[in-house]
C-alpha cells in the first residue's frame, strides 16, 4: 500500500476511533490534530476511544496522566478537554492503530505492549504511553519492527 493511502486510511480509522460525531473537522493530516484539539474535542471521545479498544476506565486514565473521576465527569458533564488531553488521546490513537496494523490483530498488539522489551531498557512499551515523548519512543520501536531493523 502506497504510504499516502495507508495514511489517508489511518486518519479515516482515527476518526471511527474516536467518534465522526465528535470530531468537528475532517482530519486530513496527522497536523490537524493540533487546530482540532485546539478548538476542543467532546469529552465523550475517550467513551468512543476506549469502547474501540477495549480498554478500561484505570487504563485509559493511567495513559492519560489524569484520574478516573476526572474522565467521569468530563463526559458525564460534556465538557470540552483540554487542548493537551486531546492531542495525547489522537497520539494514542494513532499508535494503537499502527501497532494493530504492524501486529495484525488489537490482541497481538496489547500482548506484545505489555511484554519487557530490551530496546526500551527491558520497560514494557505500555510504561511509557503515560509518560512525555513516550508515544513517539513506542512509535519508533513499532516503525524498527515493521521494517525489519528491531533490535
């Protein structure tokens, strides 16, 4: 698959993750998530993102850095998230559907994030979503896997 389409297809199943319905703009471009977000994103997208996923309510809270209540409320209340919040959540989105392609099931892909992994220092890829830059530490392990050079 050409990279252009595969990325046009990401972005549209970005979209079915978190919710069309809440999602105000086209996401055409890995880049939109920042305007998007900016505006705001619905609460309830994290509902849409974790039924896709299959996550729970600790899980999903300890990948954003915030507490379980805090997302009860926020979709309880309908509240805008924060523009921080809403770029982490398209991050982890986007990873997740990566690492799913790359491993070709969500069940390979949770397997595998939960698993010590020697070239991020024996931590499981899982520790470090929660944390700053570790979306993209975990990303750039999933590109080393899907082209052959994983170490």
């Amino acid at each position: 698959m050409k990279e252009k389409e595969r990325v046009k297809d990401h972005l549209n199943e970005l979209q079915e993750v978190l919710g069309k319905e809440y999602l105000k703009e086209n996401v055409a471009s890995p880049y939109d998530y920042i305007s998007i977000a900016t505006e705001g994103l619905n609460a309830n997208v994290i509902k849409n993102f974790r039924g896709y996923f299959d996550l729970s309510l600790n899980e999903t809270a300890d990948m954003l850095n915030v507490s379980e209540p805090s997302i009860y409320r926020w979709t309880k209340a309908n509240k805008t998230l924060e523009r921080n919040v809403s770029i982490k959540l398209f991050e982890i989105s986007e990873l997740f559907l990566l690492g799913t392609e790359i491993f070709g099931s969500k069940d390979n892909f949770f397997k595998w994030l939960n698993l010590p992994n020697t070239a991020l220092g024996g931590m499981e890829p899982q520790e470090l979503i929660e944390i700053p830059e570790g979306v993209s530490k975990v990303r750039d392990i999933l590109g080393r896997i899907e082209h052959g050079v994983y170490s």
